[in-house]
C-alpha cells in the first residue's frame, strides 16, 4: 500500500502539544505497520477525549477506528494517562484486524 493511500484522523482534547505530536506518531507508526503489504485497510481514525473533570482522578478516553474490508475494527479504551489510553485502544484494533485477517484465510 502506498504511504498517500492510508489516512488518519487525529482528533484530542488533551492539552499539550509535545503530548499530543507523541501520541500521534505512536498512532501513526502501528497503524502504518499493520497497514503495511496490506491492500484491506484504507484509513483510521483516532479520538482522544478527557471526559472527567473534576475532583476525581484524571481519566482519559481514547477511541480508535481502522476503516477496513470487509468490516471496520474499533475498540476504546480507559486509563489514567493518555499514552495508555492509546496504547490499550490500539492493541485492542490491531488483535481485531489480525484476527478478521486470520478468519479470512481460513475460508
């Protein structure tokens, strides 16, 4: 797959900058890596959100979408850093990518 033919989205509410470029390149590397001598997966979409305010621990959601043939994989997953957030989400869409790609051969 050519590097032009896979997009991805990235969309956060964290505050930060430096933060923010190291979760994108973190997003960006797996996903072009999984995307890679692939012709099924055609973009992502990523969604880092801070829905807890307040007097509570920080909290942060992270949402990941792979936009793939024949169905699309999204997994979102919790935790107190974004970074973790992200890499629990990502690993959650890679494993359900792997194992679409697994069922499919075995037809």
């Amino acid at each position: 797959m050519k590097k032009l033919d896979f997009t991805i989205e990235f969309n956060s509410d964290v505050t930060g900058v430096a933060a923010e470029d190291e979760m994108f390149v973190e997003a960006d590397n797996r996903l072009r890596a999984l995307a890679e001598d692939h012709d099924d997966l055609t973009g992502a979409a990523v969604a880092v959100r801070q829905p807890s305010h307040g007097e509570t621990p920080p909290l942060y959601e992270v949402t990941v979408v792979v936009y793939s043939k024949p169905a699309n994989a999204a997994a979102t997953e919790k935790a107190d850093s974004p970074m973790g957030a992200l890499k629990g989400a990502l690993d959650a869409a890679e494993r359900q990518v792997r194992e679409t790609r697994a069922r499919l051969r075995g037809r």
